[in-house]
C-alpha cells in the first residue's frame, strides 16, 4: 500500500488537530495507493477508542472502485492496533487499518481478521 506524502500530511494534520482525543477518517485507494483522505468524526471522542462518523454518501467510494481503509490515530501509544481496536473491528474486519502514532509519527498498516493482526506493507 502506497500512502504518498501529501495524504501522510493530511492524516497528521487532522490527528494533531483532534488532540487530545484520536482522529479518524477514510482513506480511498485505487490500485493499492492512496488517492485522498476523507476526515470523519470520532463520535467516541476519546483519547482511547474512535467511532468512525461520516457522511453515508463516502460509503458509496467503493461502488466507484476504491478500496476504503480505516485511519486513526493513537494519541501517546505505538501504531499498533489495541485490544479496544481488536475488539471493536467491526466493518472494518479484514480490509486496511491505518495507525499513526502521535508520538513518534510512525504510521503502520494492518489488517484484522478473526482477532489475529497481521502487518500490511506501506511505503
């Protein structure tokens, strides 16, 4: 998965202005890179958990042949999904999960199937 570094700035952007609670939105792929990044709202408005609020028309992405991932932000934890992220997988089981943590900077890809977490390749 190819994130290129304009939409790394939007990511670290929208996280650093939702501190102190995590960020989160969608990201839209097309042939595994990142074309834009979509913010949403973190319901939960947590420092340690997100509920992914968006507008139900970016759903429809995938109808016009995007892959969505998942982003977050992890406010002072490694880029690793947590046990709230493993739990609360949701929809979001077995496509692309985007952590970036805000206190290294490092984003990290993954993807969550049946609680097992495997890391995806991101460049």
């Amino acid at each position: 998965m190819v994130i290129p570094t304009e939409i790394r700035a939007q990511l670290r952007a929208h996280a650093r202005a939702e501190e102190p609670n995590e960020a989160c939105g969608l990201v839209a792929l097309r042939d595994g890179t990142a074309e834009r990044y979509i913010p949403a709202r973190n319901a939960a408005a947590s420092p340690y958990r997100f509920e992914l609020e968006t507008e139900p028309e970016n759903w429809f992405l995938e109808d016009d042949g995007y892959e969505l991932a998942v982003f977050h932000s992890h406010v002072s934890s490694a880029p690793r999904p947590s046990r709230t992220d493993v739990e609360n997988i949701g929809l979001w089981q077995d496509r692309p999960y985007l952590i970036l943590s805000l206190g290294t900077g490092e984003l990290a890809a993954w993807q969550i199937t049946d609680g097992e977490i495997s890391p995806l390749s991101l460049s």
